[in-house]
C-alpha cells in the first residue's frame, strides 16, 4: 500500500514486479513471464533432439532463443534498478 502511495518509482516498479496482484499489468507481466520460462524450457527440449523428432529450423530455435534470452536480460535489469538504492 505504502508504495502506491510514495513517489518512488523504484518501489512502485519492484511492487509490480514483485506482486502479481498490485495490478492488471503486472498480472500479465507475471503470466508473460512463466509463459516464457515454459517456452525456453520447451525450446531447449526440442534443440537438444528430447522429444525423439526431426530438429525443427535450427534458425528459427536459434532466433527464438535470443528473443527470449533478451527478454529475460531486460526483466533482470529491470529487477536490478528496482532493488537499487531501496531502503
């Protein structure tokens, strides 16, 4: 309650990050991230031949997989600058 109240940007966006509940958005930031931690897990079945089939594109499992590493480095830095200076 107290950082949606605050003017600290930080804290509100370690709320969000943090609380799934705090709001709409987060919510489907959170949904978006599970989704995305379930997809690179699926990815790496299929590059690694563990689901027994022919290898898919091994360009689209090559771009996929940094569309997706990139989207987790940017949630991290986001989780970094929002723990920053918090006290």
């Amino acid at each position: 309650k107290y950082a949606h109240q605050t003017g600290d940007w930080r804290m509100r966006l370690q709320l969000f990050l943090e609380d799934w509940q705090s709001s709409p958005g987060a919510f489907v930031f959170t949904l978006t991230v599970t989704l995305a931690i379930v997809a690179q897990v699926i990815l790496m079945m299929v590059a690694t031949n563990s689901f027994g089939a022919d290898r898919l594109n091994e360009c689209a499992i090559w771009v996929l997989s940094w569309v997706l590493t990139g989207f987790f480095t940017i949630e991290l830095v986001l989780r970094t600058v929002s723990k920053r200076s918090c006290k």
